[in-house]
C-alpha cells in the first residue's frame, strides 16, 4: 500500500502528465497526498512535477488544468524541462546504451512515484508506469536516444505488445535505475471517466493495467 511505501519517508516526488493527456490528475493526486501526509510527509516535501518529456512546458492556467486549482495553489509543482541537462542526474548506462538523466528533484526525493493512464501506444505497446519517468522526466540526450531508429525501426516495438517489446523493457530498465516505487494508473472510459484503477508496485501494477485495457478495447481479426 502507498502508507506502508511511505512509511518512514521524509520526502516525495510525483510525476503527472502534462497537458496533451487526458490524465484524470485532479482526481487521483488529492487520496494520494492525503496519504503522504497521514504516513509523515509534510507537504513542503512534497514535489509534483509535470512529465513533458520534450514537449513545452505548461503555462499556470494549465498546470491549475492539470493538478486542480487547489493543489495548485497549496504544493509546489513544476514542469521538467528536458533541455536543461544540468538539472538532471545521471544513473549511468542502461545494458543496450542508452545514457541516463533523470531530473533531479524527482532523484533527489525519498519516495518516488507517477500517476498517469494506461491505453495502447504506437510503438510502447501501452502508456503509463515506466513512461512517466522516461522519457517524461528524461534529459533529452536520453529521450532522443529512446526515440532513434534502434527502437523505432523494430518490429518489435509496435502497439499493443509489451512481452518482446524492447523499448518496454528499455523503459523498464531505465525506471529501476530511478528507482521508482510506486505508481496510481488508470484506465479511461469513452468519455473520458475513470473506468478501472491499478496501484501498487509499480511494474506489476502497470501489467494488470495492461491486461484489463487489452481485454477491453483490444480485439484480435483473423485478418487485415
């Protein structure tokens, strides 16, 4: 549970989407930081940053958008930004050769965790979990590096396939470098409600996301 996660903690990190992503943000952050709170995280120590990966940074009427007026206004939220490379750690070299960088407040925290929405991705297989660490909170050295053709031009790196998929498991690599402990994703309804919730350890959390989102919009033909 995220009260045993953060028990003992002193700080935390939480990485959201940003505004091209219908993430339901304001409706799953406020029962995770009364959490926090409850474990011992007092809310000056609690980061909420915003994973633009390398698109812009939100404006502050877009960040009351994406977080909720009041925990805009109460928690100190900022957006990555994946250009400024002395703002991010590096954890060093994943197995394949992909440079690290992580921004560094979500590194420097004790408890790190994301809160995103699962739905088939083009070459990811699904979004969600590990992709709001990287590329969401990633230097651009390593953003760029996960959308080369090593991984674009794979077969294997395609929609609605995670099990041989080698930039999930890329982004995977990357995640545990970060350490990232904890996750709340969702699954969205046609228009837009929440339609199923997964929270807990982050990898295995993420996969039964997955299995239900590919039992629900996924359908399998006997041909094109």
């Amino acid at each position: 549970s995220l009260s045993e996660a953060a028990a003992g903690k002193k700080s935390a990190a939480i990485s959201v989407c940003d505004i091209t992503r219908p993430a339901p943000n304001s409706t799953t952050l406020p029962p995770v930081l009364r959490r926090l709170e409850a474990a011992g995280i007092p809310r000056a120590n609690i980061t909420i940053l915003i994973a633009t990966g390398l698109h812009r940074g939100a404006t502050e009427q877009e960040i009351r958008q994406i977080v909720g007026p009041e925990i805009a206004a109460n928690y100190r939220v900022g957006n990555h930004d994946a250009r400024q490379r002395d703002t991010h750690r590096h954890l060093g070299t994943t197995r394949s050769g992909t440079p690290v960088w992580i921004d560094e407040r979500f590194i420097g925290a004790d408890l790190h965790m994301s809160l995103g929405y699962i739905e088939p991705h083009l070459m990811l297989g699904f979004s969600g979990g590990r992709k709001l660490v990287a590329p969401g909170l990633a230097a651009q050295e390593t953003i760029k590096e996960l959308h080369s053709s090593r991984f674009m031009r794979d077969p294997r790196a395609r929609e609605g396939s995670i099990d041989d998929n080698p930039l999930h498991a890329e982004l995977l690599e990357i995640a545990r470098m970060a350490r990232h402990d904890f996750l709340v994703d969702v699954a969205l309804a046609q228009d837009r409600r929440i339609a199923a919730v997964f929270a807990g350890e982050p990898v295995a959390a993420h996969y039964a996301g997955v299995q239900w989102v590919r039992q629900s919009l996924m359908q399998n033909l006997d041909e094109p």
